[in-house]
C-alpha cells in the first residue's frame, strides 16, 4: 500500500488474551486502523485509560526462545458497538463460542455489505450461527473461521502487556462467500499480513471440513476417559491434562477422530464436489501442527505426552480441604459440547453416520452439564436449541448444509 491510500479498518471484538495479541499485531501494522469492541463489564475503560500515555508492549517468543518486542495500540477501544463498527471492513471475533451471539446480535443492526467477518478461532457452529443472527446480510458479506487461535499467548498485564508464546506452523481456514459480496481485497492474503508470517494460512475448501477439524473435540475425551470411573477421592495433586493422557484417553480421542473422518468421506460420497480430504486424524494433525515440538511422534499417546508445548497444564481442577476435585464446569465441558461434539454429532446425522464413541462422551457430559442433546443415539434432546448443531438453525438435509 502507499501512504496516501486509506487506512484499512479492523474490528477486534473481545477482551482477552487472543484480542490483545490480535490488536497489537494489526495496529502495529501503518495501513492499519484497529478498533477494539469489548462487551465485558468495564473492560474497555480500563483499557483505554491504560493505554491513554503508552502503547501495550507485545513480547513475542519464537520456537528457540529467542524474545522480540513490538508496541502498538488501538485507535479505539469501546463497549459502544455503533463506534467500533464504524468504517470496518474486516471484523474479528476473538471470543469463546458462548459469546459470540452476543457479539453478532450486537454488531448486526451496524453491518455494513462488503465485509469479512472472521472466526478466531470460529469453533463448530460458528457459521450457522452468524447466518441465522445476520439474516438477509449474510448474503452480503464474508463468514470465514480458523480452525484454532494461531498461538499460545496470553495477558501479562491487562491492557498493557501481552505475550506470544509460540505459533503454530500451519492453520487452517475456510470461508463462505456471500451471494452478493464483493470484497476489494483478498480473504486469506489479507488476514495472513495481519496475524504475520506464521503460522502459514491454508485454505480448507468448505466450511464443513472445518467444523470437522475443530479442536474443540479433543478435550471431552480426554475427559471422559479420565474421570468416568472416577469413586469421588478428592487427589493431592492437579492431574497432567495432555502430557498425562493414557491409552484409554488416546483410544478414545482416536475414535472419535475416526468417526469425523468417516463423516466427511460420507458427506464426499453424498455430495458431488466436495473435498473432505483435510480433514485429517488427530494423530496426524499432531505431527503436522506441533511437528517442532513433539519429542516422541511413534504413537498419538506418546505425541500428546512428549508435546513441550503442553508443558505443565493440567485438568480443571477445584481445590477443597481434602484435595483437588474436577471441574465439570469448565470450558472443556460447557463449550466443547454444545460449541463443538454436538454440531458435530449433528453434521454427522445428516450424513447417516454412526457416532457411537461420540455418543457416549456426549451421554456422560451432558449429565455433568445438567443437559439433555441426546437421546439414545439421536440428537433429540430438549436442549439441542441452546447448542449450535445445524438442526438447531433447521438444517436437516445435506443439500442444505451446503447450500450457501
């Protein structure tokens, strides 16, 4: 770009660590105009008083160790959603997957056509979900989703410092185009020069391989295998979440897996033009996203163990007098099944596939949940409405799951 063209607008919605990562990123770039939108209680007048005489410092460490600095700030932070929308061409949501329906219904009265609105990442259901709130203007813009945040990072000091702790070498994206939307500039060139140079952007051809692909389906199993028979003892200490994964848990992570590849070779058969190919094994994602960091790659178990970027994290746990006990409230339960194993369970209804492995987690994490998605083995539940599963939005037929 020259100096004397316009600055490119860009909406970061959220208040936490991806969005001040994100937000420094883009606003360190000139061309750049980064608007911030936070919904959260007070966040964006803490951060706009703490960023009234200094830039937020981003310190950035790469794979060796080595540590680099860059300073930036938005032009605006706000709760005022009419203020931040104004003039954005490229919206991002970097929220969890329960906020992002307020942050649609918020945003939507302000949308204008022509705009990219990016998932980061989108989690399963996100395009559902965007389409239904925004109606009629979905046809006008662009609905694109990362299948996860493109590195560890997180708040050393709210609205002041942040860090990247290590980026991914590869991420995925899909995008669905509106019938109607014409953008003037490139999808996946232009979030590539916002988020850097890694990890490199790889375009999935549709948007279902990429509900697929969500990673939102790694921690219930994980889960489930650990704590299913659990007798109720509290432990003395925190459990090692992916580095203490066993057999039964990468057995059980792994059938899963296999019951979203066979999803997507049934949606391939199904429908004519459909490439479903990337939607890989859990096993093989591992080696290709983590490849510099996985010590031990001769099984799924050992990949999990020996990954050093998992260093240290352990179960959600709730410390009591006795000792530490589950967590059953946690994300990995209250977003990763209504956000992630039931759309999928859904996707993989109306293609016709059994989903036996997934059913049980579901079964299991639903009673912890206080929640009814299935019945049996069908997706049925008086609580499927509250999930994002296609039925939820009247999505019954595989010509409808691709008819955008």
């Amino acid at each position: 770009m020259s100096s004397d063209t316009p600055k490119r607008r860009i909406l970061v919605c959220g208040g936490g660590n991806g969005a001040h990562c994100l937000s420094t990123l883009a606003a360190s770039q000139k061309n750049s105009k980064v608007h911030v939108l936070t919904l959260f209680q007070d966040e964006a007048d803490r951060w706009t008083k703490l960023c009234e005489d200094s830039d937020v410092k981003l310190t950035i460490t790469d794979l060796d160790g080595s540590q680099r600095e860059q300073f930036a700030k938005p032009t605006l932070v706000t709760k005022d959603t009419e203020k931040a929308m104004c003039g954005v061409e490229i919206i991002f949501l970097v929220v969890p997957a329960f906020a992002h329906e307020q942050y649609f219904k918020a945003i939507e009265p302000h949308f204008q056509p022509n705009t990219l609105i990016v998932g980061l990442p989108g989690q399963a259901g996100f395009e559902f979900q965007c389409r239904s709130i925004l109606g009629d203007k979905a046809n006008t813009c662009t609905i694109a989703s990362l299948e996860s945040l493109p590195w560890a990072c997180r708040i050393l000091e709210f609205g002041r410092h942040a860090q990247i702790l290590g980026a991914k070498d590869s991420l995925g994206i899909s995008y669905i185009k509106g019938k109607t939307c014409k953008l003037p500039f490139p999808i996946v060139a232009s979030i590539q020069d916002i988020i850097g140079t890694k990890p490199k952007i790889e375009e999935i051809q549709n948007y279902i391989a990429i509900n697929l692909m969500a990673k939102s389906m790694v921690h219930p199993p994980i889960l489930y295998g650990k704590w299913k028979n659990w007798d109720g003892k509290p432990l003395q200490n925190e459990p090692l979440f992916y580095q203490g994964i066993d057999e039964i848990q990468a057995d059980l992570l792994s059938q899963v897996s296999d019951e979203l590849i066979a999803t997507g070779k049934k949606l391939e058969q199904v429908k004519e033009g459909i490439d479903m190919s990337q939607v890989m094994h859990i096993y093989d994602w591992y080696k290709t996203y983590y490849k510099d960091q996985i010590t031990d790659k001769s099984c799924l178990m050992k990949a999990m163990q020996t990954n050093n970027a998992y260093d240290g994290l352990v179960h959600p746990m709730i410390k009591t007098e006795d000792g530490y006990v589950p967590n059953f409230n946690y994300r990995y339960t209250t977003e990763d099944i209504p956000f992630g194993l039931v759309v999928m369970k859904g996707i993989a209804e109306i293609a016709g596939v059994d989903t036996p492995v997934m059913d049980e987690i579901i079964l299991w994490a639903q009673k912890k949940l206080g929640k009814e998605y299935i019945v049996g083995s069908k997706l049925s539940g008086k609580d499927v409405g509250t999930a994002r599963a296609p039925q939820s939005f009247g999505l019954k037929t595989v010509d409808e799951l691709f008819d955008t």
